[in-house]
C-alpha cells in the first residue's frame, strides 16, 4: 500500500494502521534531528543548551518508537496523537509506557517463549508457505518491547538535568535544564535557568533545587510567574535568567486544528499541491532575565528577590523550501512577525510501504 492511500480522518485522534505508525514514526524523528541541526546552525541557543536539548529530544524519539513497537501489531488499541495545536502523542501514551513496563516480568512470562515462535514462523513460512497471522506478529513485536525497551529512557511528564557550571559570557556561574510534557497542551518543553548560589558547595542545596523545580516548574504558565515562583521557594540561590522552549505544533496531514499553518497545509494537501510527507514545525523561546533586586519580608526575616524584566518572546517556524514559499504565499503576516526568517529544513520523504 503507497502512502498516498492512507486516509486521515481530521476527527479521527488515532493511528490505526502499520502505515500510519511507519508514517508517524518516521516524520516526528526526521523532524527532530532535521531541527536540531537547524537550531545549531542558526545558534538559536548557545553550545551548552544545545547538547541539553538534544538529550531531551533523544528521549522524546526513544519514547515514540517504544509506542511504535508497541502497538504496531496490537488490533485491540491504537497509539492517540493530539491532533490540536500538538502532533505529538497524548501524554497518556507515555504513562502506558510506564506502566508497562513496571510489570515487565509479569508480561514476559505469558509470552510465547521466543524458540516456540521462531519455530512457528518458520514452519509456517517454509513448510505451509502462508504469511504469519497478525496475533503471532503482535507476540514478537511484544516480545521486542518487553525486552529491548529501558524505561529509564522514557520521556517522563518531568524530566531533571543535572547543574553545571555556566558559560563564561553567561548572566549567572551556574546552569541547569529541565524538560516537561504539558498534559493541557501535548507538547514538551525545554528549560534553562542560569542562577548563582550563596553557599559553599551547589550539591549541598540541589535536592532542594530539584523538588522546587518538578512542582513549580513542570506545567505551561507565564513564565515570570514561574519565575517569582522558583526564586520566592529557593532562598539560597539567585536565579538571573530562565529560558523555555515551547516545541510544537507539528503541522502536517495528521494535524486538527484551527492553527493557519496547519490550515495552509492541509488545504494544500487536500489540492494536491505538496506531497502527503510536508511538515512544518512551529518553536517558541521565551526568556525572563533579573534586571534588579528588592528584600521582602520583615526586618528579621528578610528575603532577596528579583524584579524580573518582561518575558521576552520569539517565534520561529522549520518547513522545506516549497512549504516556506507555501507560507509566504498564504499567510506572508504570519511570516513577518517571526523573530527571524523560516528556517529551512529537508524534506522528507517516504517510500511506498508494501505489506
């Protein structure tokens, strides 16, 4: 079956068939590598948050071929993608990743043994010459699952990286990330927070640092409320800047929502104008920096706080040369308030997939 037979029902959240996981699959990771390529070269972010940002990006694209081997032979359930404003798997998709796989033994033990079924396959393809029914399939994709997939590789709704030291141009000494999956929206988020620290020695404190960051920090909110946040609960350290990045919508031909770009995209889908496989990623980087200090509190109990400038906030859009000029034709007052140009990227493309 070619890719130009998939249908796509725009109210329709799941993907049902092997040729829309393949499909699926091999868009979000070729758009993930493709950007961060893209966002190096245009040195979007510095050095040191770009490696950050590919880990957590490795995780994301580890996460979604775990579900890919999951369900790809599964007729009970379906893989759902948030269809709006997203394109990305629902935030329920990585809980069952979870949970799964904390009964990892339980499951692999009512499992056919991996000797039983290799015998069955080749029994049934030498000797009967008939294809391996679907069920069997299913068993060895789990088999797979069970045993290949690490759940300490799974994207998780948080995910804390370690502190560091700064750059030398940096606002602060110190540096540390954090990612989250926003359950209201769909879409993960990278952060950074560059702050400097009053005591002798940062591991001290970290743990602190940590539990704050993963219950004030873990959600999409304004990012100077996160900001007075975090600096109000961690009294030890200064925090100067926190950066975030808002990765997504994925426009392409699964997308359901009222977004322009989307729109631009599928129409030009629904007239034959660019091929199923086009995309278009849409990135937002927003920054809070400290522009001055102020004490709160009474006259024993003093605490030093920062006055936070306004949010500073950019927009970016990743396609192929023909989408960009799609966009530009389209919707050229959506392009001009992008911080800079699009950013060009490959295109993909994807081989007609026989069954």
């Amino acid at each position: 079956m070619s890719i130009n037979h998939i249908t796509t029902p725009l109210d329709s959240a799941t993907l049902d068939s092997k040729e829309h996981y393949i499909f699926y699959h091999k868009m979000v990771d070729f758009v993930f590598k493709e950007l961060i390529v893209a966002i190096q070269r245009h040195k979007l972010i510095n050095s040191q948050e770009i490696n950050m940002f590919k880990q957590y990006c490795d995780l994301l694209l580890y996460s979604v071929e775990a579900m890919r081997v999951k369900y790809m032979y599964d007729e009970e359930d379906n893989m759902k993608v948030d269809l709006t404003e997203s394109g990305f798997p629902n935030y329920l998709e990585f809980r069952y990743l979870f949970n799964d796989l904390e009964l990892r033994n339980e499951y692999l033990q009512k499992l056919t043994p991996i000797t039983v079924l290799q015998n069955e396959f080749l029994d049934t393809l030498m000797r009967k010459k008939e294809p391996i029914q679907r069920s069997k399939l299913f068993q060895a994709a789990s088999i797979v699952y069970y045993t290949s997939v690490n759940k300490q590789f799974i994207f998780n709704r948080f995910v804390q990286g370690k502190i560091v030291s700064a750059p030398k141009d940096a606002p602060a000494s110190l540096l540390t990330s954090w990612s989250f999956y926003d359950v209201a929206t769909n879409r993960p988020f990278v952060c950074f927070m560059y702050f400097n620290y009053e005591g002798n020695r940062i591991n001290d404190y970290k743990n602190e640092i940590y539990e704050v960051l993963k219950h004030s920090a873990d959600r999409k909110m304004n990012l100077d409320t996160m900001a007075y946040g975090i600096d109000r609960k961690l009294e030890k350290i200064s925090p100067k800047l926190i950066k975030r990045i808002d990765l997504g919508p994925l426009h392409n031909m699964f997308a359901k929502d009222e977004n322009n770009l989307t729109h631009t995209i599928l129409e030009g889908l629904s007239k034959k104008e660019i091929p199923l496989e086009s995309y278009a990623l849409s990135l937002k980087i927003d920054e809070v920096t400290s522009k001055s200090e102020f004490k709160e509190g009474s006259f024993f109990n003093k605490q030093i706080l920062q006055r936070w400038d306004n949010v500073f906030k950019q927009k970016y859009v990743f396609a192929p040369h023909r989408i960009i000029q799609l966009f530009y034709n389209k919707t050229p007052e959506l392009m001009n308030k992008l911080a800079i140009p699009p950013i060009e990227m490959a295109d993909l493309k994807i081989e007609k997939v026989k069954n």
